[in-house]
C-alpha cells in the first residue's frame, strides 16, 4: 500500500504544479492525495477513478481525510438569507420558514426543509439578498494575473498567493456596490483592493480607489491621483487574528466608501472631488509581501448608497492625511448600543423587542407588547430566540463534515448513500436530512481524530 501511495503522491503533485483549476481530489490520512473522480461512496468506502490507477479502485474511510469536489451554488431569487449558528461550531445558510420556542426551520438549497433544535442554536442572523453581480471564486479562469509567474493559485474554492503581486477582473461594478470577501494570512496582513479601475492589467491603475490593509492599518487613495483621503482607520483584529469578514461599500455618485471588519464598521471616507474620478467597473485584489494571503466567499453586490452605519470614535493614532472629507473630525459618532436580550436588531439601526409569531414566504410577523407588526424579513439583521439552555450535539462514529460553496459547513453521521447522488445522515442538531452530494466542496472524515488536526489544518494553506 505504501508504495502505491507513493505513486499516488508523486502523480498528484506532477498535477498540481500544472493544473490552474480545482479537480476532485481525494486526500489520505499519511498526508499523500489522488487527483480524479468519484466513482462511488458508501459508509465504510470510496471507490476512485485515476487516470494512473489501471480501474476504479476502492480505500477504506478510516484511511480518508477528506474529499474535494467540484460544486457551485445555484443562483437564487430569495429576497433574505439567514445564517444559523450551531453550538458545535457549525453555520448553515438558507431562508426562515418558521420559528418557535422549540425550533427554527429553514429552506435550504442543499437538504430542502430543515428543522432544527433551539437548544442547539447559539445565533440566526439575517442578511438581505441584493442584486449579484459575483459570487465565487470558482477557479482562475476570467481573472487576469499581473505577475508572470502568477502571484495567485485557487484551491479548495479560494484563492491563494505565492508571491507579492495582483489578481482581477472586471465585474461590471455598479455604481453603488458592496465587495465582500473572507480573507486569511500568515504573518504580517499586506493586502490591496483595488475597486471601479478601468486597468485590470496593472496593480496601481489610474482609476477609481484603492484601499490598503497593512497590519491593523487601513487607508483609502484615489486612483486619480494616488492622494490618501480622510484619516488612517484602525483594525485591531487585523493584527490580532488571522483571518476576517471584509466588507467594502462603496458609492461613485456620492463618494462615500466605508469598510467594515467582521461586519464592524471600523472606517467612514468620502471624497469631495469624486467626479474628477475615473470610473471604470473592475476589482484587484493585490498581496503586498510574501506572507501567504487566502481569499474566500468573494461577493459583489448592488448596495443603496446609504451609510447607516458609522465607525466608534478611535484614538488619535490615525494621521490625518491631504484630500477629502474626514467625517470624524467633523462628526462624533457615538458607539452602536447592542440590542438588549431579547430584541431584534433592524438593518435601518433600530431594534425592536418581542417574539416571532409566523414567517409567510418573504413577510415576518412579529408580536411586540404592543401589537403585532408584520415586515419583510430582509429588514432584520438579527432574530432573538427564546432564551435556552444551550446544549452541544453528540459526537458519533461515522461522523463526517460537510463544506458548501460559500463556506458554510454542516456536522452529520453518514447513515446511507443514494443511488440517485445523494447522502443520508443524521444529527441531533436537526435530525435526519437527505443531502446532494454535488452541494459540498468537501467532505471530511475521521474528522474526531487528533492525529489528523494538523495535516487538515495544515491543508487549508
């Protein structure tokens, strides 16, 4: 076994250095991987198809770290989606279909209905769905790389880097946009967005903005004429973690760009001169050094223009810079209050107290101490639960996690496999589900195994 292994290890990684676009790869638990397809799975097996391998040939589970696939997400007409945060670290993605004291249910793309425990909820949050103008990545092809040889390399439905240098595309940006992605490094942060450049071929286009993350510091130019505008915004968590939410909204009628850090708003521009601007309608993303930079759940969408959300006040470190309007010096935000236990944060800012009475497609009804109010469930960022102590799902042999497309990920033992593409499985989380196996990304096994956590962590870079 051994020295087909070694065979396998030598093949995949000829495969590798070629290949641009993801492939179905499975990988062993000695660390050695197999580019190829999926023949079959059963609960104790896969079989594999290899261009090396003479046929289709099975491995054992118990031998598996995971397994690679191709998937997309189907685009959807949903005017919200909700996030379920699971106790055992689990988040799914669908829309509300109902809520009680007992559970949540939720319409999912993946496993249609599913219902699940309020115990076994820590957090719901809801986003609305605008109009997409991205979602990916989905592999290198229609981005242009400035650096030969290419800074960039997509793997497990992100993008990595290798080296200093710049990946992009034009996306056909509107006017008013939001470009969200989950970024992760090693070492020092050096990253570059670049957004309405009419130069998809250059790091520093003359168009448009740039915004620059270097370790917790943030700092926005013009493409027209590289000034800084407004003040220096601080990031702490940039320099404290490894990996963030970014978001970017941004508004070339107006001016007015702001970022957001895990879904805080941490810095607020505006730019008086933007009609001088050069506008054109692509994004860049450029790495800085040579400290390794993952890219994830890349969003770009239509976004109205209207900041309801401002940064704290932060402390005098930021350098005042030339250009622009600096809307902390002219304005003294007071700190977001945080909903109070038991109310329901609104997207407009306010909150609202009560329970959650019925959900009808894409209307909520929600009773209040004073009457009922009925609104469309894209309005709401959060939903508050009936307070529950919580409690953690079991773990169980023959436990495998599944990865969706857009980085959500699901906990269940693997009870059968259909015929017809699909797995059923089980969880006290919400029971039993039937699941498309062409939904995941990947699939990991042995996933309780300590021995395996470095090689799964380490294969993540």
């Amino acid at each position: 076994m051994k020295s087909v292994f070694a065979i396998i290890f030598l093949a995949a990684a000829l495969a590798r250095a070629t290949a641009d676009e993801e492939k179905s790869v499975v990988r062993f638990a000695n660390g050695d991987q197999l580019s190829g397809s999926l023949d079959s799975l059963t609960t104790e097996r896969l079989v594999w198809n290899s261009p090396i391998l003479e046929k289709a040939t099975p491995f054992f589970l118990k031998s598996v770290l995971d397994l690679k696939l191709s998937a997309s997400q189907p685009k959807s007409d949903a005017r919200h989606e909700a996030t379920v945060s699971l106790t055992n670290g689990d988040s799914v993605r669908g829309q509300l279909a109902s809520i009680t004291d007992d559970a949540v249910e939720l319409d999912t793309w993946y496993a249609g209905r599913m219902k699940f425990r309020r115990v076994m909820i820590s957090d719901i949050q809801v986003d609305e769905r605008p109009t997409l103008f991205y979602q990916g990545p989905e592999g290198v092809e229609g981005w242009t790389q400035t650096e030969e040889p290419p800074a960039w390399s997509f793997r497990d439905s992100s993008f990595r880097s290798v080296a200093a240098g710049g990946i992009a595309r034009d996306i056909a940006l509107p006017d008013e946009c939001s470009i969200s992605f989950i970024a992760g490094w090693r070492g020092t942060f050096a990253l570059k967005l670049n957004f309405f450049s009419d130069d998809i071929h250059q790091d520093s286009p003359e168009s448009g903005y740039s915004m620059t993350f270097q370790q917790r510091s943030i700092f926005l130019q013009s493409g027209k004429n590289q000034l800084a505008l407004g003040r220096v915004a601080n990031a702490f968590a940039l320099q404290e973690n490894e990996k963030a939410k970014i978001e970017v909204r941004a508004s070339a009628k107006s001016g007015q760009i702001s970022v957001f850090i895990d879904g805080k708003c941490i810095g607020l521009w505006k730019d008086a001169d933007v009609a001088a601007n050069k506008i054109g309608r692509g994004i860049h993303f450029v790495t800085l050094n040579a400290s390794p930079v993952k890219l994830s759940n890349i969003r770009v969408t239509a976004w109205d223009g209207v900041a309801d959300e401002v940064p704290e006040m932060q402390p005098a470190a930021g350098i005042r810079q030339f250009g622009g309007l600096d809307l902390q010096d002219d304005q003294k935000p007071l700190v977001e209050e945080k909903p109070k236990k038991g109310r329901m944060m609104l997207r407009n800012g306010d909150s609202l107290a009560g329970e959650v009475v019925a959900i009808n497609g894409d209307m909520i009804t929600i009773k209040t101490p004073f009457k009922e109010v009925r609104l469309p469930v894209e309005m709401l960022k959060s939903v508050a639960l009936k307070p529950a102590d919580p409690e953690r799902c079991k773990r169980e042999n023959g436990d495998v996690r599944g990865w969706f497309p857009d980085g959500s990920s699901i906990v269940f033992k693997l009870e059968s496999v259909g015929a017809d593409g699909t797995l059923a499985g089980t969880n006290q989380n919400f029971g039993a589900a039937t699941f498309k196996i062409d939904a995941f990304s990947r699939i990991e096994f042995n996933i309780y195994d300590p021995k395996l956590e470095d090689l799964r962590n380490t294969g993540g870079w």
